[in-house]
C-alpha cells in the first residue's frame, strides 16, 4: 500500500465561523494524511463539533477553504458532503430499526429502474465491506434484532461502501462496553489498511494514543497543533495542549467540615444498576466518574425517583427515591443530562423556567404570585450572571452556558439541600464552565449537598472532595480526592481493570 | 472566589411589554372585530346589539366546551371525546329520570329522582374522561387516536340507551326547567350565565393559579415537567376529567332544553369546539394558547358563518368556512409568530 | 487481529422470538378466529340475506362487495402511516369523489372519462393534504382536519340545496351502468370494484416491497433523521403518499357511489376512522416504520366480516359503540405490543 501520498486526504486552511457574538471556528489550518487514523481533540466548546458540521455539510463556514484530494470541496448538505467522499457517524444511531441490514446499508444508494429496486452489484459490494469488517453481522437480519454495537458497525459498513474516503466518527464508543469498543478498534483498522481514513474524535485520552496515527487539538475555536502521536510524549502533554495548563491542579482542599450524613442508598439495583451503595455527607462535593454507560446518570436518576431502582434510599431519614415530585418536596434537585429536552422548558422565557420546582414558594392557596416570580427572575439572572437582555427571552435562544445556568437557577430556586448534577458542563464553554465550578463550590460552603455525575475526569478532580468510580452499573471504589490520587489508577478502575470489577 | 465579585449583579432587567401569548390572542381579538365590522357592512341588520348577544349566545354550548378542549391542547393532548359525552349524558340524563313503567322500552327509565338522575349522568360523562386519562396516560396511546374512539364509545352508549333514535316520553316536570331557565328577568337563559361563570373561572385558573401554570409547563415540555417534580399523570387526568364534565353538563342542559335524550346530539361539536381553539390561537404542540383566545376564536366563527347565512348562502357552506378559516388562522399565527421572534 | 465470535447479540431469546412470532402473525389467527366464530354462531336472525350460515356463498359476496372501499384504501393508509403520517381526509374525500363521480355520469359521461376525472379529482385531494403537510408544514393531524372539513364541504355544496345525494330526478337519470361497476358480479360473482381493491392492494404490497417509495416510507417513518442523512427527498415521498391515499379514496369514492347508486356528500363519514382501526388492527404503528400492506388487507376483511356479522346478531344501533371499543382496544394493545418488541 503506497502510504506516500502527495496530496493529504483533506486540507482545511483558513476555515472559519461566526455566530452572532461568537467566533466558533478561528482560522483553522491543517491537513490529513491519507489512510490515516487523525484524531480531533479539544474540551468541549472547543470548536470540535462546529468543524465537523462545517465538513460534513450541516453548516457552511463564514470564511476559508476545504480541499478533498486536492480539490475544492464546499458541500452545501450532508448529501453532498457524501458524494464528495466525507462520512460521519453521529453520536444518535442513524440506522433505521425496522429495515434489514442490507436494506440499511443501501439506503438511499439503490439502483432502480422506474423506482423499482433492483439487484446490482451494490448489493454485493456492501455485503463484502460488511463481511470484511466485521462477519458476524447477518445482512438479512432486522436492525432492530442487533445490539448497540453492531448497529454502530453497520453504520460503518454504509459509510464505507458509499465509497467515503473519509470517515469522521463523533465520540464513536460512548455507548459501547469495553469488549465491543476493541471490536471497533479492529474495524478502524481494518479500514484504515484498506485506504480509508478516518477522523476520530474522542474524550477518552487512552482511545486517541491507542488508535491515532496523528492529533489535530482545537482550543476555543483555534488550531494548537497538529502533529503525528508519536512526537507527543504523553497524556499531560496533550492535555496542557487542549487545556493550556495544568488541570490536575486546581483542586483545592475545602475548608469547611463535613457534616453528618445526609444521604443513605443502599443497594441500588435495576436492569443497568448492580447493588450500588453509599453515603452523601452535608456540605460536601461527591464526584461519580465512569465512563458513558458505567450507570452515572442511572444512579442520579434512581436518586431522584425517575427511573425505579430496587434497593433503598433515604434523605434526611426519610425514605425516597419513589417519584421526582417526592424528591424535590424532600429536597433533592437534579440537573438532568440532556438540557435541552429534560432541563429546559425551551418554548418559554427565563422568567418562566426558574420558577417551576417550587411552586409552593411562589403560590398561596394554589394562587400564582407573577409578582414574585418576576423577582426571583431578576434574582437570578443576577446571581447566576446569566447573560440576557431581557428575562422575557426565550431560553432556546440562549447560549448553552447560560442555558445551563437556567438550568441551575430551577434548581437554586427550589432550596434543594442536594443537587445532583449529571454532565453539569456538557456543551458548555470555558467561560461559563468556570462560574458553574464556583456556583456548585458555593452552594458545598452554605451546607449544601452536591453530587457531580460526569463523564469527565478534569472536573471530578478539579472540585469533588470524595470520588465513586464506577464500571459497568457497579461502584468499585471510593476515594478521596487530593493532591495524591493517582490518576492511572481512576483510569484503570473505570476502565474494568480494577480489582472486584463485575465481569 | 465568588461569581458576584467578578460581575456585579444587575437586578433589573427590561420586559417585553407583551409576550408572544398575550400578542397573538390580540392578532384574534383585532381579526374577530375586524370581521364584524366587515360583516356588518355587507350584511343588513348585522349591526345590532341583539345580533352581538346572539353570537355568544346560540354558541354557549360550544364555548363551554372549547374550555376544557383548550386546557387539554395546551397541555399537548386533544379532546375529541366532548361530542359524544354531550350526546351521553344528555341520553343518560333522560334514561336515569323516565319513570320505571313505560308503555315501550324507549319510554321505560330507572325512575330516579331528577338530581340524582343528572349526577349520575355526569359520573357517566367522567367516566369517558377517566378512560381518556387511563388509555393516554398509562398506556401512553396518541391521544387523537384514544378520544376518537371514546368519542365513539361514548355516541355508541347513547344509541343502545336510545335505540339509535332517543327517548323523551314519561318525564318528571321538573326536567325541562334548568336548560329553559331565564335569568334575571332577560332572555339570557342560564346555560349561558353557567358558561360565562366557567370562562371567568377558567381565565382566573388559567392565569393566576399554579395548576393552570402546570399546564403550560407540561406542553411545553413533558419531561422537563416531570424532572422538575410535576405529576403529569395525575394533571392530564384531571383536565380530561375536568373536559368530559363540562361536556357532561353541557350534554345534560342541552336535554333540559329540548326535553329529550338524542343519541346525535352534539355531533360534530368536539370539532367546533377544536376549530375554535385553533382559531384562538391555542397551538397545537402544546404550550401556547388562551381561554380568552378560544373565546374570540368562538366570535369569529359565530360571525363567519352567521354573515355567510346572512348572505344567504346555504348552510352546506359551513365546513367550507370553517376549514378556510382555521387554514389561514394557522398560516397567519406562523407567520406573525415567525417575523416576531425574527 | 480479533476473531469473528459473535458480539453481544440482540433480543433472539426465547421470549422475544414468541413476541416477534405473535406480531408477525397474531392477524391471520385473529381472521381465523372471527370466521370461526361467525361461522357457528347461532344466526337467528340472519334475515338480511340467505337464510344459512355465515360462509355462505351470497353471504361471502356481499361481504366482499361492500369491503371494496375499505379494501381500496387501507393498503394506500398504510403505507402512509408506516412513513409516520396520517390523513383524517380520507372519508371526505372518499364523499366528494363518489358526489363528483355521481354528478359526472348523472349528466352524460360515459363510464371511463367519468372514473379518470374522478381519480383525477383524487390526486388533487391527495396533493392538497400533502402540500399543507410538507410544504406549509403544518401538523398532519391539523391540517387533515382541515380538509377533512373542505372536501366535505365542497361535497356538500355540489349537492343542490333540499336535496340529499346526487340521484335519479329533476329531469335528470342515473344511466344504467351507473350500478354496475360496484354490482355486477363480473368474475367469481364479484364486481369490478371488488377486483380493483385487490388490484389495488396487490400494486401496493409489491410497492412496499419492491420499490424504492416502499422502502423510503419505512425508512421515513422509522428514523426521519438518517433518512434525511442518507439523501432521501422525505417530504417527496410523503407527498408522493398522500397523493396515492387521494388515489384510493376517490376509488373508494367511486365504488361506494356505484354500490348505492347515489352521489352521497356523507357516504364517506367516519371512513377515517374505520380505516385506522384497520390499520392499527393490522399492526401498523402510531409512530411509524413499522407495518404491512398485506396485514391490513386481511384486518380490513376481518372487520368487514365483524360488522356484516354482527348485523345478524345484535341491532344495527351497536355499531358506533363496538367499532370504538375495538378501536380503543387495537390501538392499547398494538401500542403495547410494539413498545415490548422494541425494548426487549
């Protein structure tokens, strides 16, 4: 295989976009290799998913240019980006459940004579790719019938037989087990030997130095570097390059004493929990760090009664853990994982999410006091410094940061005595993601509870006192934080690589 | 290290002066002027205050019953089930209070004293509400699906009672008197008092208590509802149980008034009372609509087709209007709605 | 390099094998069943045809002639429900073709020009319903409503006032062939009418199996995203459907008319819904991707068999009631069902 290639895959130089307010993008330059594995780093808010919109056709750049072996490649829709030989595989599953394999893997790519389908070489040509990358997969199967992983997969193959020369994977394993993630590196590889590169974006460090052939790191919307993963000498290396210093370092011991216990579950269970037990204290910051899937959102969830776990819970003595309703009347509050369709009423104003968990205080007699709402609106949009022209606007039109804010202030509002945070920094920029870290700090200091869910290690270490790791819907290990945890460690826990870890 | 020292907090912020509800049910209570004023210059006689009155008035039912039609859309459901409850209870009203020994079968009832006989009925309306909450809240089916068939179930009850046709022999005198009531002297009959007591009641629900706030909060995002400690199973039950007894009641005047149980009674009102929500500005995805709005939907429509006869068009038009004018009320609102929020 | 043992496989244990054996073929017991019952009922009172039993050659006939509308449109609503949509309009459609059709033969045209216009007419009604839907993107339960409301309207305005139905009078006469299309027995017994519904069905099972319109339904239906993603033109393929429902209805229409020899503005009332209970009968999804052309021929059959039998057990005034309980039953337990085979 000739790796020598002239002209790289795909050049971007100059590439830029604009938001209103917002420069997601910042003339960023650099080029892919051919048959290569290029990973794409950067915090979240980086610019990563903007870049990718750009390339894939869903958005179109403000100013700069992209070449696809060496010629202009502007795709105006995912379509085009297609025929221009760029792929993507999202992060939702876009394979439809109800058709066959086959029928997935030709979609929209079917030869017809007056719109009936007819055979042609396609239909075995995606069979071979698909047997080549992984055989176990029968193509007459529904897609309904297969696992996670082996939807993924075949979402693979369709890329790879639609002729893509370009692959770009978006956080490809995060909802895989380990097992299922090494038969993906295997599939990545096999395409890479058959030419096809592949964009590989991930969080998960130990992926990119496993699998990259080379790193492109994106910071606030500009370009780091660019460099093969054999010139980079480690993880902290390329961690100080995503971040620009030194993260495992802010962590800073919290003076305020540890109260008594204010949370008891005990063993937690349900189809993805495995007997999960542990204590909360007053006035503490609790991290639970697990990769996607180890249970983190399934144990915020069962906390706050909206999912059903066997098992027992009690706050403050009292048993919860029955219906959301009962959880925030006790004093639990949750800022769920998805913002936007759990967090967020979208359609309304600032003014008219804030109030929502706790209507006893703004109600007299099941009467409405709009009065006091407005108040605590302008109370909060200051406090939280949410950053709006008016508590009349609608919270879609917000920022994620400040939407995420909206968020907290719902749960501020309802003097909750714990706050379970699941991904409380997802989609947020640095800015916003610093005031939401000193928010959740405040809040430990006035005696509250908090309990971080997060799929992110920086910010487990950065402000939880006490740390659960978890693997697979089980708690392996407890720990507390400080200047002498061990990092390799954490990742080798949560990884499965710990001891007791639930084959 | 606190967020205040970074950024002194700002403690007012500046307010729209009207928000997007309160804009559109404006935009319906402007066209519904509009169209009287145009209606009044083409038709004769349609300048009147007693033509004004009747355009409220001879609408009573529907109005009623757009009022739990429009809570439930707000909330993100339909209610397509009110027809046949009015044709219910209004049937079951009747069966309950005919005495017990009828020379035929249509003439035989159960004999009960008429107030028991009128709240039984209504236990029978809310019940198709309970099946409504039961089918869309727990075995989470479409709601359009469920009430079309309770619509169905509950006319299907009112032809077997009635045999298909209905049943208006051996009453008790006082069965004619609530839905002939006048009231203080005018011709204003009590229906219609009763209906503007549930409008004031559902605004002041709607806008001051907790329970209407819940409802926006639930169509607007069920989840977040339910995340933020709203029980949204039991709110939906109780607005369909709260929509079938308007629905019951309207069902159990309308036979009062005309001293029968028909088990047609009430056809086609669920759609009215839908078109004149739609026409009010109530939104389909839930979330977004008014009492207040419904109303004057209610006006326009009173006014399209009472102009339309008035011009002496046939009465065959009606369905023509009404899908013109809830096509172009919905293109409208999108519009204004859009160029708005520009 | 990893050898090919099997991933973490999907649901193909035992009991997800029954549920999926039971969903794929629960419709054809389902049809046994009736027939079985209706067959050893006691039919007293079967006075509105034959005396006998219920498989009855005339019984059958009759049976089989008046499914035709039903039979025509429910391959059509199929489709379009699998691709997630939905058309309340159909009823009304369904009146104002057969009042369109009546009107065109009660003034003189011939037979063939009358059933082209009026199919005409249906592809109109169809692309109404598709344009509001996808290009003015208003919710297809909405604006279906609306048009169920014009096409009834319209129907009614093309009948002269104090009049009910388009018929024989006022100096004009239904000609005599009028009847024959949805009576005439013209092969095995059974009218034209009968053998264009199976035509009907028999195009649309090989569309949904065949041809792209097919698999783009599902695929529109079942994920609308990566249909998208993967460059199919959705709002083309729903308008494409919508037009094929406007199709059948005015066929529907056009059989309806010629069964009862009259232009009825109302002969399509409620159509809509015994059409979803058909639908859903036959395991089509609310929410779409899932369903079978096939499945639905055989629920229409089997509710066509329920309410002709029933007619000669209980008074004709039970209908509304069963068909709603059956239509409030087949959406719970179809809902169910699908939930359970999907998160197994």
């Amino acid at each position: 295989m000739d790796r020598e290639q002239q002209t790289p895959v795909l050049s971007v130089v100059g590439l830029t976009k604009d938001y209103p307010g917002v420069r997601a993008v910042d003339d960023v330059t650099f080029s892919i290799e051919a048959g290569s594995v290029h990973c794409l780093v950067g915090e979240n808010g980086a610019g990563k998913s903007t870049l990718v919109k750009m390339l894939t056709g869903a958005l179109q750049p403000t100013s700069g240019s992209m070449k696809v072996r060496g010629q202009p490649f502007f795709p105006a829709n995912p379509q085009e980006a297609r025929d221009g030989g760029i792929a993507t595989l999202f992060q939702e599953m876009h394979v439809v459940d109800e058709l066959t394999v086959m029928e997935n893997l030709t979609l929209g790519m079917e030869r017809s004579r007056f719109g009936f389908l007819v055979k042609s070489d396609l239909d075995d040509r995606v069979v071979r790719t698909l047997n080549a990358i992984e055989p176990s997969i029968d193509a007459t199967a529904r897609v309904s019938s297969l696992s996670v992983a082996q939807k993924q997969i075949v979402e693979i193959a369709r890329a790879a037989s639609s002729g893509a020369s370009v692959i770009i994977m978006d956080e490809p394993t995060a909802a895989l087990s380990e097992r299922e993630v090494e038969r993906l590196f295997g599939v990545i590889r096999r395409l890479r030997e058959s030419d096809v590169t592949v964009i590989y974006i991930s969080h998960k460090l130990d992926e990119i130095f496993q699998l990259g052939d080379a790193v492109t790191v994106l910071r606030d919307g500009r370009h780091i570097a660019t460099a093969p993963l054999s010139e980079i000498a480690d993880r902290s290396d390329l961690i100080r390059m995503m971040i620009g210093r030194n993260v495992f370092q802010t962590y800073e011991p919290r003076k305020t004493a540890t109260g008594e216990t204010v949370l008891e579950a005990r063993s937690l269970a349900n189809h993805l929990l495995d007997d999960v037990s542990f204590d909360i204290k007053r006035g503490e910051i609790v991290g639970f760090y697990g990769l996607v899937g180890a249970g983190k959102t399934e144990i915020a969830r069962a906390l706050f009664g909206a999912d059903k776990a066997s098992g027992s819970i009690t706050f403050k003595g009292n048993p919860v853990g029955h219906s959301p309703r009962q959880a925030i009347e006790a004093g639990i509050a949750l800022v769920p994982e998805e913002r936007r369709t759990q967090g967020l009423f979208t359609n309304l104003s600032i003014r008219e999410n804030i109030p929502v968990m706790n209507l006893r205080k703004l109600s007299d007699k099941g009467v409405y006091r709009s009065s006091e709402e407005l108040a605590a609106a302008n109370e909060y949009v200051g406090k939280l410094s949410i950053a709006t022209d008016s508590i009349d606007k609608h919270t879609e039109k917000l920022s994620g940061g400040n939407q995420q804010k909206v968020v907290f202030a719902k749960c501020l509002f309802a003097d909750a005595d714990l706050l379970l945070l699941d991904e409380p920094t997802r989609g947020v920029d640095v800015g916003a993601k610093m005031e939401i870290y000193n928010i959740i700090k405040n809040m430990a200091d006035t005696g509250k509870s908090v309990a971080v869910f997060s799929s992110e290690l920086e910010e487990v270490l950065g402000i939880c006192d006490r740390i659960f790791l978890l693997y697979s819907g089980a708690l392996i290990e407890e720990m507390a934080n400080g200047p002498e945890v061990d990092i390799a460690h954490i990742l080798n826990v949560v990884t499965g690589g710990g001891e007791g870890a639930v084959q | 290290m606190t967020i205040s020292a970074q950024i002194p907090p700002r403690t007012e912020f500046t307010r729209r002066r009207l928000g997007d509800e309160a804009f559109i049910t404006l935009l319906v209570v402007l066209a519904a002027v509009a169209l009287f004023l145009t209606a009044s210059l083409l038709v004769p006689n349609f300048f009147q205050l007693q033509n004004m009155i009747n355009l409220v008035t001879n609408n009573w039912a529907v109005i009623s019953l757009g009022v739990g039609v429009t809570f439930l859309l707000v909330s993100g459901n339909f209610d397509l089930s009110v027809g046949g409850v009015v044709a219910l209870s209004g049937v079951l009203s009747v069966w309950f209070a005919q005495s017990a020994g009828g020379a035929n079968a249509l003439s035989t009832g159960l004999g009960m004293p008429y107030f028991l006989a009128i709240a039984c009925a209504l236990l029978g309306a809310m019940a198709i509400g309970g099946l409504n909450a039961l089918f869309v809240v727990r075995f989470g089916v479409p709601s359009i699906i469920v009430t079309l068939g309770t619509m169905m179930v509950a006319r299907g009850i009112a032809q077997v009672i009635t045999h298909g046709s209905q049943r208006n022999t051996n009453l008790p005198e006082e069965f004619g008197v609530l839905g002939n009531l006048y009231m203080f002297g005018t011709s204003v009959k009590l229906p219609v008092v009763l209906m503007i007591l549930l409008i004031l009641i559902a605004v002041f629900i709607e806008k001051k208590t907790v329970f209407g706030r819940k409802t926006y909060w639930i169509g607007a995002n069920a989840v977040a509802a339910t995340l933020s400690g709203i029980d949204r199973a039991k709110h939906i039950t109780y607005l369909y149980l709260f929509s079938s007894a308007i629905a019951g009641v309207v069902g159990i005047l309308l036979a009062s008034e005309f001293k029968s149980g028909f088990s047609n009674r009430g056809m086609l009102m669920e759609f009215d009372a839908l078109v004149i929500a739609l026409l009010g500005g109530v939104a389909i995805a839930g979330g977004f609509g008014s009492v207040v709005g419904m109303f004057f939907g209610a006006i326009i429509l009173a006014v399209v087709t009472s102009a339309a006869t008035g011009l002496v068009l046939s009465p065959d038009w009606q369905f023509t209007l009404k899908a013109i004018a809830v096509f172009l009320a919905i293109v409208v609102q999108t519009w204004a709605l859009a160029r708005r929020n520009r | 390099m990893s050898q090919p043992t099997a991933i973490s496989q999907g649901p193909t244990d035992r009991n997800g094998r029954i549920a999926r054996f039971l969903r794929d073929y629960y419709i054809y017991f389902v049809f046994v069943a009736v027939i079985a019952v209706l067959s050893v009922a006691n039919l007293d009172q079967f006075t509105l045809f034959e005396r006998g039993n219920f498989l009855n050659k005339y019984n059958i006939i009759n049976i089989l002639r008046v499914s035709a509308p039903l039979i025509t449109l429910a391959g059509a609503f199929t489709l379009l429900m699998v691709s997630g949509y939905i058309d309340l309009s159909v009823g009304s459609a369904m009146s104002l073709s057969a009042v369109v059709y009546a009107l065109l033969a009660i003034n003189g045209v011939p037979f063939l020009p009358a059933f082209v216009a009026t199919v005409a007419v249906g592809v109109v009604l169809g692309t109404i319903n598709g344009f509001l839907v996808v290009r003015l993107k208003i919710t297809p339960v909405i604006a279906t409503l609306i048009t169920l409301s014009l096409y009834k309207g319209i129907a009614l305005l093309l009948v002269q006032d104090g009049v009910s139905a388009i018929k024989s009078g006022g100096g004009l006469k239904m000609p005599a062939w009028f009847n024959d299309y949805g009576r005439e027995g013209v092969l095995l017994s059974l009218p034209m009418a009968f053998w264009v519904a199976i035509l009907v069905t028999l195009v649309l099972i090989i569309v949904q199996k065949r041809t792209l319109i097919g698999k783009y339904a599902a695929a529109t239906g079942g994920n609308p995203t990566a249909a998208k993603l993967s460059g199919i033109k959705t709002g083309k393929i729903v308008w494409v459907l919508y037009g094929i429902v406007g199709v059948t209805a005015a066929l529907a229409g056009i059989a309806r008319s010629s069964f009862m020899s009259l232009g009825d503005p109302l002969s399509g009332d409620g159509m809509e819904l015994t059409v979803i209970l058909v639908v859903l009968l036959g395991g089509t999804a609310f929410s779409g991707g899932e369903g079978r052309v096939s499945k639905s021929f055989v629920a229409a059959l089997i509710i066509m068999s329920l309410t002709v039998g029933m007619l000669t057990l209980v008074p004709a005034y039970y209908q509304t009631l069963v068909i709603g309980s059956a239509l409030l039953l087949a959406a719970a337990s179809n809902h169910i069902v699908s939930k359970k085979g999907k998160s197994s």
